[in-house]
C-alpha cells in the first residue's frame, strides 16, 4: 500500500515523464522522417510529367555513355566539354523516353523479345549494328554476320569465364558495350513503329503532287538590281511604341523564356610571364648537347617531352613540315631547334632512317584461354602443321580465339605505328622483320599470336625521330601573382557600384549583360565555366562571386538581377522589332519611290538605286536560297509568275527592294509522275511529322530540371 500511495503521490510526475518521452518518440520519427524526405528531395534531379528522376539513376546512364565514349575513342578519361555533351544528351534522351513511353503505353505499343532478337542477331539486323566498323568485312567494306554472332559468342557470360582474369576484364567491357547498344536499338524500333503509326495518318494526295512538281519544274533566268535597306538612315524613320507592342503581340509565343541570370563579370587570363618563357627557353637549350649525345634518347624525350617517344620509323607523308623538312634534308645524329611557335617549344633528333615498305598485311592465329603450357604446346604443334603444308586460313577459323578466326585470320594492313600501338613492340617489330609468308609467333596482352606477313607495300624512305615538345605554362609564382591581384582588386571593391567604377582603371574588363539560363555550360566563351553559372542561380542581386578557375582563366562574376520564367519583356525585343517594322517602312518608301519614275529598264532602276544589275539562273517557287542572294519568298514568288521579258514592279525583300526581269524560262525534262511524287512527299512528311511529333511531345512535358544543383 505504501509503494501504491508512492506511485499515486508521484503521478504528475510520472505523467510528465511518460508525455515528454511520447513526445521525444513522435518528434523523433518525425524528424528521422524528414530527414528522409529531405535527403530525396537532395537526390531528386529532375521530375518529368510526375516522374522522379533521381540523381544516382541520371549520374549511372551519364557514366554509361562516357565508358562507351571511352572504348571508342581509346581515350582514359574525356575533357570537360565531353562529358557536358554527355549530360544533355543523357537528359534530353531520359525526356524523350519518358514521353514516349507514356504515348506508346496508352497504345498498348511495345518491342517485343522475338523482335529484339531478330535485330540483333536474326534476318534483319538493325542498321546501328551493320554500321558498326567492327562487324565489317575488310575484304569487301559490307557488314559480315559471321563477325556478330562470333562477337556475341565471346561475350557470353560462360565463354567469359573460361578466360584468364586479365582477358575477363576487357570481355567484360566489351558486353556492357553491347548491352548498351542493345538498349539504344530497342529504344529506337520504338520510337520508329510510333512516328511510323503517326506518319501514315498525313499522306499526299494528286493537288500535292502536282503543286510540288509545279514548284521546281519550271525554272526562271533572271537579271536583277536591289536597293539595300541601309540606304536609307534609320533615323528618318519613326516606329510608335504601339506599332512595336502591336508587332510583339502577335509573336508573344516565340519569347517564351526560362528562368535567366544576368551577370557582370572579369575574365582574367592565366598567362605565362616573361620570367616563364625564359626559363623554359633555357631548359630545352640545355638539353640540345644531351639529346645529341645521349645513346637513351628514349629516356630523354620521355622525361622531357608532352610527347612521348615513339619507337618506329616514319614515311614523310606522315610527318608535320617542320619536321618533314628537317628529316628529308639530314643527316643521321642531327639535331634541329630548339624552335618557339604557339607558346612551345620544339626540338628534333633524327635518330634513324631506313628504306623498308611502310606498310604490311597481317594474318595471325590468337591462341587464348588456356594455361602456358597448353599455348605453347598448341603453339608448337601448329608451327609444325604449317611447315607441313597446312592452310593457314583454316588453321585460324578452327584455333584462333578472336573475331578475325571468320576471315581466316587477317588482321589488315599495318604501318609500324599502327602494329605498335594496337598490340605491342613485339609484335610490330615481328610483322616488319619477317619474311614474306613466313610465320612468326609473338606473345602480348591478349595471348599467343601465330603471325603471318602476306603482302607488303614497296620499299619507301622512312625516319625515326625524337621529338621533344614544351609547352611554356604558368609557373606555380605567375599563377599566384595573377590571383593574389584579381584578388587584392576584388576586395576592394566588394560591390556593384565598386566594381564598375575601378576595373577599368585597373586593368580589368568587366563585361555586362551577360544572360544565362539553366541549361547554359558557358559563360560567353569561357570553358569550363559551368561553376559561375551554378553560382549566379545559388544567390541574389548585388552579389560578388570568389574568384573561379575556368580552364585558362581566372573568373569573378557579380548578379545584376535575376529573370523570371514565362516571356520576354516587350522592352527587351523592342530593339530586334524595331529594325523589322523600320525595313518594312524603309521598302514601302523605297518601293514607292521606284514605282512612281516608271521606269523600263532594270539598268535605269540599277542607275537610280545606285547599284548594279546582276544575274542569277535556275530560280522557282521551291528555291529556298537564291545564289548570290540569300532567302527571298517574296522574290521566289513574284518570279514565277512573271512574264519574260517583262521588267517587274519593285518587290520588298528581307534585305532591300528587288527589281527584275526574266530573260528565260525552261520547263524541266522530266514529265509528271503522280505516284512518284506522292511517294517522295510522303517519305519527307514521314520524316518531319515523326521529328516534329516527338519534339512536340517534349516540349509540352512538365519538365522540372534541378541539374544546376548539381552540376
């Protein structure tokens, strides 16, 4: 009873506790459910019509595309400016898809297995994939089957196993290639049966075809004079406010516009200084005596060169003048330079020069995927086979371990470079040393190679040369100097109002009215400049950025002021709509002018314009650019259908007031041919109506791009 009356006396008490640990539970789920909430809403980079984009998704497709970017162009990694391109192709391609997928969805619309599988390695293989060079035959430049589905052969994940580690790796690469372009040819075939199902709504009919044959079958020769707008000063003609918003008015649509920044800012380049040049001068020369000298030249153009030393001869055909020059002319040990052009420095050793064929045709036999032992045993046993009168070619069909087994073996032609960078040393100096027909067997990354020289060009001058390039940069101390300045200016003039009064007189540029939307990657023509813009939309009006390195340039940048989302203002265009409606004033006043002399001639219309007569041939309805005129419906129009040799009234034009005569007119050979013309509008509609529907489809998506948070 006593602990009862204990508990009873304490019960506010308790009450207390047990509600603040309630509400510590309640606010703490809460709080880790905000968290949450939050981290999503950081992750999220886009929302398209509902559907969330999160950033790891978009970062894994943009990785993707650079490997595929990569293997193709041999590169280890991709400038900046790439991987932007990257990015927006990514996106533009995530937009595309989501679309897409909600209009096929709705038509129950779909690529189905069977039909992957019969574009990928059945009757109709897709045109991506026989356009690929690596399913090619060499022989006849035609896409070669065999070449595919051994290639699909090696990338099965069983086949992939039965290698060696290192070989797994690139087997590996090479099917996440493939699977990537799988995806890309399915994604297609959709998009075709869509814009196809879109396209066959719009067909031609007779009235088509014959205006479209009416349009280009009848030509005009004409002689002409044009009075250009710019005679006439645009202060004699007065555009009204209302004329100008009246003008906007009807265009509203056009300037539709994102969400902008505009932005003052001072580009600053990183220069090499006097102090630079002297000492880079100064090491190339001390290394003219050791290059000479040296018998590692080697080991003295790659410690000293951006270029490393490439071990194989040369024609002169493949060589720069500079140097086509110096090898041609002489001697073996002679040396040429140091020279300076375009911020480096150059200088030549010619270290060798031989007469040989430049280049050789190469079969081989890849032996792979076996132990050492089993190789150089199978190695042997084939050696002994082809010294025995065996076939070389079906040799490689039945043992060799690559995609060249369908061709017999044959690799193609090689210059020494080609042999040297493709597979190794060994191997280039084995296909230049061995003799027409003979075997030779080299070892390399990829495994055994049973190798065979089977033609050679004829013999030609080749060269071996060192060549040591230096490119003069900023030292550490030049590059310190020019940011602690920018620096030191910057803040001292920590504002607006600063900034624009002082930077002229410090040397600096401060450039206005620079506008940038979300989707811009440069500022002006800065690379790498993508951070300033980032910055620009992460704060408000009057700021001043730190100072941003841009590839070659120290930038600062300052917010002038920020643009909302929807249209233009009317004063922003004003000036673009007040040059178009003063042309138009300036030929109505021209045109007048003209009219009024009546004049007979178009060489008295030239005398009173101030021009020339000129001429041009081959003009009709369909001509969209006249030569040595530019575009001219009006003109286009008023030629068809005048009279020969008859002088034409004055004809207003985009750029001046035309007035012309037609001196002949010939009727196109070729006779009408409905069917013929039908089937050519409806390919053309095709494939505009399939481009313009899936952009339209883009463009009136509910796009919500977060990107800028990110890069």
């Amino acid at each position: 009873m006593a602990t009862l009356e204990k508990i009873r006396s304490k019960a506010g008490l308790l009450v207390l506790v047990v509600g603040l640990a309630l509400f510590a539970f309640i606010i703490g789920d809460f709080l880790n459910s905000g968290s949450t909430y939050f981290r999503q809403s950081q992750e999220r980079i886009a929302e398209i019509d509902g559907e969330v984009v999160k950033i790891q998704d978009y970062q894994g497709r943009v990785d993707e595309m650079a490997e595929m970017y990569k293997m193709q162009s041999g590169s280890a990694s991709l400038p900046e400016e790439y991987m932007t391109q990257i990015r927006q192709s990514v996106f533009d391609a995530m937009v595309q898809e989501v679309v897409l997928d909600e209009a096929t969805a709705k038509l129950g619309m779909g690529v189905s297995p069977e039909e992957l599988f019969d574009m990928v390695q059945g009757e109709n293989i897709s045109p991506l994939i026989q356009q690929m060079q690596m399913f090619t035959n060499p022989q006849t430049g035609a896409f070669d089957k065999a070449a595919l589905l051994n290639f699909l052969k090696q990338i099965d994940s069983d086949n992939i196993a039965s290698y060696p580690a290192d070989q797994q790796a690139q087997l590996i690469q090479a099917k996440n290639f493939w699977l990537f372009w799988e995806k890309n040819i399915k994604r297609q075939r959709l998009e075709q049966k869509y814009t196809t199902l879109l396209s066959k709504a719009i067909s031609a009919n007779s009235l088509d075809a014959k205006e479209a044959y009416n349009d280009n079958a009848e030509n005009s020769d004409i002689i002409y004079a044009m009075q250009s707008y710019a005679t006439i000063p645009d202060s004699t003609i007065e555009v009204s406010k209302s004329e100008i918003e009246k003008l906007y008015n009807q265009r509203k649509e056009l300037y539709k516009q994102k969400e902008s920044k505009v932005i003052k800012y001072i580009a600053v380049d990183i220069r090499p200084s006097k102090e630079d040049y002297d000492k880079a001068q100064a090491e190339i020369e001390s290394l003219k005596e050791e290059l000479a000298t040296s018998e590692r030249v080697a080991d003295v153009v790659n410690e000293n060169s951006e270029v490393p030393y490439v071990d194989a001869f040369f024609t002169e055909k493949a060589l720069d003048p500079e140097m086509k020059q110096f090898a041609t002319t002489s001697e073996v040990g002679a040396v040429y330079g140091p020279v300076f052009e375009n911020d480096k420095y150059r200088m030549f050793k010619l270290v060798d020069k031989t007469v040989a064929p430049d280049s050789v045709k190469v079969s081989h036999i890849m032996l792979a995927g076996k132990s050492e032992a089993e190789t150089t045993a199978l190695a042997d046993s084939l050696m002994g086979a082809l010294k025995g009168g065996a076939n070389f070619a079906e040799l490689a069909k039945k043992y060799s371990a690559d995609q060249a087994a369908e061709n017999g073996g044959e690799l193609g032609w090689f210059t020494e470079v080609t042999a040297l960078r493709g597979v190794n040393d060994d191997f280039k100096k084995a296909v230049f040393s061995t003799p027409l027909n003979e075997v030779a067997v080299v070892k390399s990354l990829y495994g055994t190679h049973l190798v065979k020289v089977t033609e050679k060009t004829g013999n030609v001058e080749k060269y071996k040369i060192a060549d040591i390039d230096m490119t003069v940069s900023p030292s550490s101390k030049t590059y310190s100097n020019i940011y602690n300045e920018l620096n030191q200016f910057v803040s001292k003039n920590n504002s607006m109002a600063k900034l624009e009064e002082n930077a002229k007189e410090a040397g600096y540029n401060l450039i206005s009215g620079a506008t940038v939307t979300t989707d811009d990657q440069l500022l002006g023509s800065i690379k790498n400049s993508r951070p300033v813009i980032r910055w620009a939309f992460q704060n408000d009006k009057g700021s001043i950025s730190e100072i941003f390195e841009c590839s070659d340039k120290f930038v600062v940048a300052a917010v002038e002021g920020s643009i909302s989302e929807g249209y233009r203002p009317v004063d922003m265009v004003a000036p673009a709509l007040r040059a178009e409606l003063a042309a138009q004033k300036k030929g109505d006043k021209i045109a007048q002018e003209l009219a009024a002399k009546n004049l007979t001639s178009v060489e008295a219309y030239a005398e009173t314009m101030g021009s020339s007569v000129d001429s041009v041939k081959f003009v009709n309805f369909g001509t969209r650019r006249i030569a040595g005129i530019g575009i001219e419906p009006n003109l286009n129009a008023m030629v068809s259908m005048a009279q020969v040799d008859q002088v034409s009234a004055p004809v207003k034009g985009n750029n001046g007031v035309y007035v012309f005569k037609v001196y002949a007119r010939n009727k196109d050979g070729k006779e009408f041919n409905e069917a013929e013309e039908i089937r050519a509008l409806d390919a053309s509609n095709a494939y505009r109506v399939g481009f313009q529907a899936i952009q339209s489809m883009v463009n009136n998506a509910k796009v919500e791009d977060n990107r800028i948070r990110f890069y």
